[in-house]
C-alpha cells in the first residue's frame, strides 16, 4: 500500500520542484482542465506529451513507478474491455461511421471507428493520470495549500487539502501499525493461508481502529493549531512559498500561452460543435 | 459558513480517509463505482460535525481519491459525492445528536430513508446531468454507473452505517445519565 502513496514533505531539486506552489497549481489545473473539456486527439496529444515530459523531468523513482502504472494501465484496458462488452460499435456514436474491420459475431464487430476512439479515451486518461502523478511527485502540501489560495479558494479550504495530503502517509503508517499487531495477536492475514472472503472480514476489523483513531486526532491537532494563532485573521500567508524565481517569471508565459489555448479549446467546442464529439482523422 | 478549527480539522481527516479508502478499500462493481467502505467515513464526519463538513468531506475526498487513483478527474461524481454527503450529514439537524450519544430507531429510518434519497438525487440526478455538461458523452455508460452507485453505496450506508451509528452514539453516551444540579 505505502509504495503508492508518494507524498512529498520536502521539495527535490530538479527544475518543476523549484517552481513557486503558485505556477505548479496553476500549470496543473490548466492541464487538467484541457484534458477534461476535449476528446480531440489534436489537444489531447500534445497535453499528454507535456505531462510525459513533465513527469521524466522529475526524475523519479522508476522502480517505485512500474507497478503504479501496470495497475493504471491494466484498469483502464479493463473499462475499455468493459465499454466493449456493452457496445461493440461504439465509434459510431462518437465518430459518426464504422468500417468494419472484421466480425466475432455480428454483434461484436471491431470496428476502426471504436478502436480510434478507445485509442484516444487511452490517451486522454493517461495523460490525466500522468498529470496528477507529476503534480504529486513535485509539490508539498503547503505549497499546493499556497497555490490554491493564489486563485482566489478561501484559505480555510485550502487548508483542508494541505492538511489531507499530509494525512495520508499518516494513514498508511495507522493502516501498517494495527495490521501487525492485529497479526501479533494472531489473525492470519496471509494469502495462502486464508479465504478472499476471511481476509475482507479482516481489513473491516482494521478500518474500525483506523477510523476511531484518525478521528480521536482531530482534537489535538486542532488544538496545536489554536495554540499558534490559526484562523485569526482573515487572509494568511504561506511560509513555503518563496519568492517568484526567474524560472517562474518564465513559465508565467508559458502557462498564460496554455491557458489561451485551453479556453480556446473550451470556447470553440460550445460555439461550433462538431456533429460528432471525436475528431476522427479520415472522416 | 464559519467554521472552527475543529471542524477544519475533522474535515481535512474525513477527506484524507475518504480518499485513501476509495482507492484502497473497495470491492469493484462496475468502472468508476465500487462498494466502498469510505462511505462509512462520510457517515462519521456527519455524524460528528453536521452536514456540510460531510458533504465537503466527501468531495474534497473524491477529488484526492481521483488525484492519487489514477483514473483520471471526474469533477462530475466529485460532486455527486458532495450532495450525498450533505444528505447523509443531515442527522443533527432531525435530532440524531451522536456526540451526546442519541441515536434511536426512527432516526435510524430517516438516516435509511435519506440516505436513499441522498443518492438518488446526487448520482441519479446531479451526477448526469454534470456528465453532460462538462463531457457531453458517455450517458449510457454513466446511467449503468450511476445505478450500481446508488445500490452500492446505499448499501454500504445502511448495512455498515447504522451499526457504526448505534456504536458512535453508545460510545458518546457515557456521560448522558448525569444531571446538572
């Protein structure tokens, strides 16, 4: 569980780690946003190369990544096989025509139409997930509380979030800790030795103490928070956030560039929508 | 909306464990939905800080679980989970005061009752409604998500919650029998 949650308390060194909370927050929503709003392979590609190289700029740890994107992949494969089950001529609904390119039966027909569309809903999923795993990977959680509260979310709020990212690797220890005393006291957790059904009965005894003991928290972090003046005034500054480098003042252009693009992209899609909603290169 | 620190608080933790738990501690159903156990989260922080730190709770909690899942945003249940959130917080407000340890059976129903409706109206009405409009496709697929949302999640909120419900309050209860003289 602990090797997929990669929440960083300390900023690395590379180039997007060094940015302000500011400029990663906002490249990240633009991002996000673009590949929401379009399912136009035209956007959705370049996006999703940005995020590639975002991510390869980080330099992370590959070893750690391999299994996080196996599972990624092999999900998002299943909800495509999924997709397929229920409706194998998807692509004419979407792009407007299908080729038939050979037949299972006559209902399951693979169709060239249904394959571009999954091939871009591939991408278009990818390319989110490699956004938010960059974004994870290169900010703190003070710095995306400081970047949040840049735009303008009250910062009430935005100490929720901060506070919720730096919880979780608190969970994970919680989770590990009353797993093995749980195991001391002898419940078999073992996968050989022990049914799928027993082992779900048993992590429903762990939620129980994780849930009582997150909550029994509240108090005194509450507290330690009162203590240093929390909630006092009416705006806050943010102690992480450091002064705009020249690399920011740099990718300032860049993502005012991405953030006319986008809201081109959006803009466009309501004014002149298409008759079908993917852009299919030889229709 | 004012809130104290406390409530700032136990909505950060609610949301910190509503998204760990809706990637970790599910059964899949169908794409996008499973029978979650984060549900009982939701049910905690509205019964320990009223609705709308529930609802915010699990939005918040939805968009971390989409953040660290890798299943891509979909801000469109995000706040399908904020409504149901905010139904299944309602409990102070008909008297199901579980910080003092009251909690009976006909609250008990409404929960039940309200729980239903919370999630018919967040993913039956509010959920497609959003799909269409910030990704203008896919209802088919939505509309078969949407139901086994509602029937997983109903599920889980009344099977699971109602006992954690009636422990809470027993657990709160110790200092009830006492009169003030």
């Amino acid at each position: 569980m602990d090797e997929r949650l990669f929440i960083n308390l300390i900023p690395g060194n590379t180039f997007l780690d060094k940015l302000q909370g500011k400029t990663k927050v906002r490249i990240f929503l633009i991002c996000i946003v673009a590949l929401i709003a379009t399912w136009d392979m035209r956007v959705i590609l370049p996006f999703a190369v940005l995020s590639v190289v975002g991510l390869v700029s980080l330099k992370p740890n590959w070893k750690k990544m391999w299994g996080v994107f196996a599972f990624v992949i092999a999900m998002n494969l299943f909800n495509l096989f999924l997709l397929y089950i229920i409706t194998p001529d998807y692509g004419l609904n979407v792009c407007g025509a299908s080729t038939v390119l050979f037949k299972f039966t006559d209902f399951y027909v693979v169709t060239a139409e249904t394959l571009w569309y999954f091939l871009v809903r591939f991408t278009k999923l990818m390319g989110s997930f490699i956004v938010s795993l960059t974004f994870i990977q290169c900010i703190t959680p003070s710095e995306m509380a400081a970047g949040l509260n840049s735009i303008g979310v009250p910062y009430k709020i935005c100490t929720i979030f901060s506070l919720a990212f730096r919880y979780i690797p608190d969970i994970t220890k919680d989770f590990n800790n009353i797993k093995i005393s749980m195991q001391a006291r002898g419940m078999e957790l073992d996968p050989k030795k022990t049914s799928l059904w027993e082992r779900l009965k048993q992590n429903v005894i762990i939620l129980v103490p994780l849930i009582i003991t997150s909550f029994d928290r509240v108090g005194n972090i509450a507290n330690a928070m009162d203590l240093r003046g929390y909630g006092k005034g009416k705006t806050r500054t943010y102690y992480s956030e450091h002064e705009e480098t020249s690399n920011d003042k740099k990718m300032k252009y860049f993502y005012t560039f991405l953030l006319i693009v986008t809201i081109a992209v959006i803009v466009l899609r309501i004014v002149m929508p298409g008759e079908f909603e993917v852009w299919t290169p030889w229709i | 909306m004012k809130f104290n620190t406390k409530t700032i608080v136990g909505i950060a933790i609610g949301a910190a464990l509503f998204g760990v738990l809706m990637v970790y501690g599910g059964i899949r159903v169908t794409t996008n939905t499973s029978l979650t156990s984060a549900m009982v989260v939701t049910v905690v922080v509205g019964a320990l800080f009223g609705p709308i730190p529930a609802a915010l709770a699990a939005g918040v909690g939805n968009c971390i679980a989409d953040l660290i899942g890798g299943w891509g945003f979909w801000f469109d249940w995000s706040i399908g989970n904020l409504v149901l959130g905010l139904f299944v917080g309602l409990l102070p407000v008909y008297g199901a005061k579980i910080n003092e340890g009251v909690f009976t059976v006909k609250h008990a129903v409404i929960y039940s009752v309200l729980c239903i409706l919370g999630n018919i109206i967040g993913f039956g009405l509010v959920t497609p409604v959003l799909t269409t409009v910030f990704y203008s496709s896919e209802l088919t697929i939505t509309w078969i998500q949407a139901w086994s949302a509602i029937v997983s999640n109903a599920t889980v909120l009344i099977v699971v919650g109602v006992p954690v419900l009636f422990a809470l309050a027993k657990r709160n209860a110790r200092g009830t029998n006492l009169t003030k003289e």
